[in-house]
C-alpha cells in the first residue's frame, strides 16, 4: 500500500479517536444527569452493536426502545453521539409542526461532496431547503397530476400485460418485483419522459434499483449519513451509488437535449422543470435539473411499489374487503370511459385501502429532526441541545394499541369517515408531517391508486401456499424490507 495512503488512513483514525475521547465523557451522561430514562450504552460502540452487525433493523430497534419506557422522550447512543427517541404524540406536533423553528432541519447528513444530493430536499438545511422547496412545489398541484395519468396509465398497461403473460397460473409471484417495477414505469415516464417498461429487464429499471441499493457497503454508507456523519466526512461517503446516479442523469439531460431539438411537449415532470429553469437560469442549471428526478425517482418507487405489494398481500387474506374495493373500483369506472383524476377521488373505500396499508407497513419507519436551537421539553427540565438528533418510530406509533386497537389487524374502517376523525393527531404519519412533510403524496396516491386498480379489474389475489402467514423483515438498511425482498401472493384471471 502507497505511503500516502497509509498516512491518510491513520490520520483519519486519528481524528475518530480524537473525536471520539473530547464527546464520549460529556455525553455520555447526558439524559442520566437530566433524569430521562435511556438505553444503557457500551464502550465505544453506545447502542450500535446490533445494528453494526445487522443482528436488528433500525426499525426494530427504535421500536423496541419505545416500548421500553413510558415517559415522553427516550435517550440512546450511537458511538459516542446522543440521540433522544420521542414517544409522546403532543411533543411530536410541537416538534414538527408548531415549533418548528427549533428542528428545522433533519438529523441526516447534507453531503456537499455529493453532487447528486446537493439539492436534495430530505437533506438540504435551512434556508436552502425552503427556497428550493417553495419553486418546486408548483411541480405538483391537482391539475399538474391530472395530466399525468394517462402516463402512469401506460404503466399500469404494461404491468397487466406482464402479470397474464408471467403470473396466472403460479403457484407463487413475488409480487413485489412486479409491483416495484411499475412503480419505476410510473416515475420514469413523468420524471425522465421515457417509457422504459422494466418488466423487460430494462437497463434503466437495474439502476433505478440500484441508487440505494442492499448491499452491505450500500447500507453501511446510507446508515452513516443517520448516525455516524463524521465517518461520512472522513471517508467521503455517498448516499446513493454514483454509477447509477451518473447513468440515469445522463439519460435525463440527453431526453432533454432531445426533446429542445426536435420541440416536442408531453405533460411531465420534464416540461415544468424546464419552465422553472427558464425563469431562474442562474439557479436552475442542468445539475440541479437533473438531481431533482433522481429524488423523485429515489423516493417514489420504494415507497409507491412497497404499498401496492402490501396492499394484494392483505387483499389475498382479507377476502371480503378485496370485494368490496373490487366492486367499489368497477361501479366507478362503469361510470366514466377510463380511468381519470376524478374518478379516483371517487372510490373513498380505495383510499382507506391505501392508508390502512400506510399505516400497517410504513415503508421509511421513523423520522428524524436536528435541534437547531436549545430547547426545553414543556413540563420538565429537559434541554435538547443544540446538534442533538431526534427520532420518532412510525412503526411503535403505528402499531401502538392505545392509537389503533389490534394494531395488526389490517381494518380499513380505522379511516372511514366516521372513525378517522378519532385519530390522535401525530400517530398517523406515514408521509411526516409539518413543513417537512413529503412533497409528492398526491403523486405517490395516485400511483398508488391506478396500480391498485389496474390489478383488482383484470385479477383476483388469493394466498400463495409458500407465504408466510405474517411478514418479517430484513435486518440491514433503513426501509421496511420484507425476508428476502419477497411478498408472495397467487393470480388469478378474474373472468374464471
């Protein structure tokens, strides 16, 4: 090994242990000298052990911490670093909605190094976050997505069309490579201004899968950015992996440069970035153009094909609601000659489908908020200082029998009406919440929504004999993963 590269990496272990010896003293009694109940931490290490090893998901273990106390807060260690758990739902709305002022930013790691999170909004800081978040939002008003849907129609298309060829007549389709595969379509298609069909195995559909990936470098990487960003500066980390990042923003700008040559139009995500970029050519320039689908892309596809997959597992054990969403989706469509906008704001049913499905299986499972300001807990002597991250399990809120009695039941009717009214403000959140909520949840509904539909007309979801009963997860990365990347569900051709 060279000799400067033996040098640079003995620095860099240099300044972890200097790092490392200044904080661990000060820090490590931190919510003890406060009086906040706490997970006792180990040397070095603080409460990272079982996640380093991948012995227990980060899900799990923000889970489990929530359950082990019932005061509002609960402190924990990853290395040397405090961090604070919140449990109770009032605190949860002053956190994230208002006293905002004090959590502006989130506790992940804005890398300006990475040139493809540069302009991330799950990364940026205050103020760049809100005046980038501001000019982007018009990207995605009611009527901008009505002239989407016949784009994500297409998608749907070529998934049903897939599903007759490839999955009647099995005894078992992982329905959720089916299902993460649309959600690409779907994107791509109003993001990029391509049509790629990954059920085809595009080339496009493995980089889009490959931005985050699962590796176990992919996930130590990602986890950094959450709990360890000084190993992020040492090591320059990156979020997402560059290859498929440079990949996909190549073929983004070529779509572009093409569609300025031949002057064509096509109600995308494309058109309205472009008139962004001619009303602020300064700021919007072909970096920052094409970073902002790469998120869009990154964001949505996990989520949106996630859903759909936990929606036909449900759907295949839960007969009776099945028909019921079935008969709700052909009475409406009876009604109009396609699918469209308004037609799904028609099927009410469909839409507590869909938040049952948010609720059970909350694809990012925590939140997370950076104190930008010292602040003190009402009602106690609690001080979050300034620097310290905190944590909200969506999952234990979720599942949490006081909010949502048999928490594991999948019950539509918690969102009726009638019954949704009764929901504590800040145990529902699956989007977040507040100003840093997400900003493409219609998007992410309506692809939802049209994929839901598509399957329910044209097929009937029974159980697979080869899948389990109850769902587990994966213990590496940060997402709800299901065992080995599988929701197995069986097809069946609704005219038999």
């Amino acid at each position: 090994m060279p000799r400067k590269s033996i040098q640079s990496i003995m620095v860099s272990a240099q300044e972890i242990l200097e790092k490392s010896n200044l904080l661990t003293f000060y820090h490590i009694n931190c919510w003890r000298n406060q009086n906040v109940p706490y997970k006792k931490p180990v040397f070095f290490f603080g409460n990272t052990l079982p996640l380093v090893l991948q012995k227990m998901s980060i899900n799990a273990f923000l889970r489990d911490l929530y359950k082990s106390a019932t005061f509002p807060c609960v402190g924990f260690f990853f290395f040397d670093r405090p961090l604070l758990l919140i449990r109770d739902p009032e605190l949860i709305k002053r956190i994230l909605v208002s006293e905002f002022d004090y959590f502006e930013d989130r506790s992940v790691m804005y890398n300006e190094h990475d040139k493809y999170i540069r302009t991330n909004l799950f990364m940026l800081k205050q103020p760049a976050w809100r005046n980038l978040r501001t000019k982007v939002t018009s990207v995605f008003t009611a009527s901008k997505l009505k002239n989407m849907v016949p784009l994500v129609l297409e998608a749907g298309d070529d998934m049903v069309n897939f599903m007759k060829l490839n999955c009647l007549g099995s005894e078992m389709t992982n329905c959720r490579s089916t299902t993460f595969k649309y959600a690409i379509d779907a994107i791509s298609s109003c993001a990029f201004g391509l049509r790629v069909n990954s059920h085809e195995n595009s080339d496009f559909a493995e980089a889009a899968k490959g931005i985050q990936g699962v590796t176990p470098l992919r996930v130590i990487q990602m986890a950094a950015h959450f709990f360890a960003p000084l190993l992020v500066k040492i090591f320059r980390l990156k979020f997402n992996d560059p290859k498929s990042c440079r990949y996909l923003a190549k073929i983004f700008l070529d779509t572009v440069k093409q569609r300025e040559q031949l002057k064509t139009n096509r109600p995308d995500f494309i058109e309205l970035m472009k008139k962004l970029q001619r009303e602020e050519p300064d700021h919007f320039d072909d970096e920052l153009l094409a970073s902002l689908p790469l998120q869009f892309l990154v964001a949505g596809f996990e989520t949106s094909g996630a859903t759909i997959a936990y929606i036909l597992y449900e759907l295949s054990l839960n007969t009776s609601i099945q028909d019921r969403l079935r008969a709700e989706i052909l009475a409406v469509l009876s009604k109009h000659e396609t699918i469209t906008y308004d037609a799904i704001q028609e099927m009410p049913y469909l839409d507590m489908v869909i938040k049952e499905a948010l609720r059970k299986y909350p694809t990012l499972p925590f939140l997370d908020r950076e104190c930008t300001k010292a602040y003190t807990i009402p009602n106690t002597n609690v001080v979050i200082q300034k620097g310290v991250a905190v944590y909200i399990s969506l999952t234990a809120l979720q599942h949490d029998g006081n909010y949502f009695p048999d928490p594991m039941v999948f019950n539509p009717e918690r969102f009726s009406t009638e019954n949704k009214s009764t929901i504590v403000p800040c145990t529902y959140m699956p989007f977040g919440e507040g100003y840093r909520n997400c900003l493409a949840t219609k998007f992410g509904y309506l692809s939802v929504s049209i994929g839901v539909i598509k399957i329910l007309s044209h097929f009937e979801i029974v159980p697979s004999k080869y899948a389990p009963k109850e769902l587990t997860y994966e213990n590496g990365g940060f997402l709800l993963i299901p065992t080995n990347d599988q929701v197995l569900v069986k097809f069946r051709s609704l005219n038999t």
